[in-house]
C-alpha cells in the first residue's frame, strides 16, 4: 500500500525542512567542520565521502527529527524519498532540493586530458 508524500510531508512543511537543513548546514558551527572536512578531502571524492558526507548526513538527521522521520538513515532516505516526489510537484520543492545538493555534492574539476604532445 502506497502511502501519498504529503500525508507524511505537507508541501509547506517540506518547504521549511529543506530550508531548516540549509540553515543548520550554515550554522557556525557546522559550516567551520564542513569546511575543515572539505579541505582535507580536497578533490578526492573517496575522502569527500568519508569526511565530507558523513558530517552532512548527521545534521540532516538532526533537522528531519523535527519533522516526525527517525534520525537515522533509514529516515533520511525516507525524507529525501519523499522530498524527491514532491520535488515533482512543486517547483519551489524542486529548485530548494536543487540548492541543497549543490551544497551536499561537491563540484569536481576535472583534470585536463593528458595528450601525445603533454
């Protein structure tokens, strides 16, 4: 049996959850360990993922507590899950869901390719 997104999450109260999760990500605190994390990991996406996501992950728990999902991961999954079908609906959803991966998924620069000549 299906259960429909927003009996779970109302469109509204996924609107402040994505902008909750922006703003703990920005919080003092957070924002100085992300930033440590991030540079020790510098363009190494398997460190990325070692330092990096799991400090995102916890204050994303932290916050979908607040929204009746279990802080864990299983109700992170659940809550992007849901954020993802909404996304769908709403365009607001959408591009604020759009706004926290940009900050949760780094942008990689890719070295040039190596030529002959090089």
């Amino acid at each position: 049996m299906s259960v429909s997104p927003t009996s779970m999450l109302s469109i509204e109260k996924a609107k402040a959850s994505l902008k909750d999760i922006i703003s703990a990500l920005s919080l003092p605190d957070h924002a100085t360990k992300l930033n440590e994390a991030k540079n020790n990991a510098g363009n190494d996406m398997m460190m990325y993922m070692q330092l990096v996501f799991p400090l995102t992950t916890q204050i994303q728990q932290d916050v979908v507590q607040n929204y009746g999902f279990s802080a864990d991961r299983e109700g992170l999954l659940e809550f992007t899950r849901i954020i993802k079908m909404l996304a769908k609906e709403n365009e607001e959803i959408a591009q604020m869901n759009e706004d926290l991966r940009s900050l949760l998924i780094p942008s990689m620069i890719l070295p040039y390719p190596q030529t002959a000549a090089n």
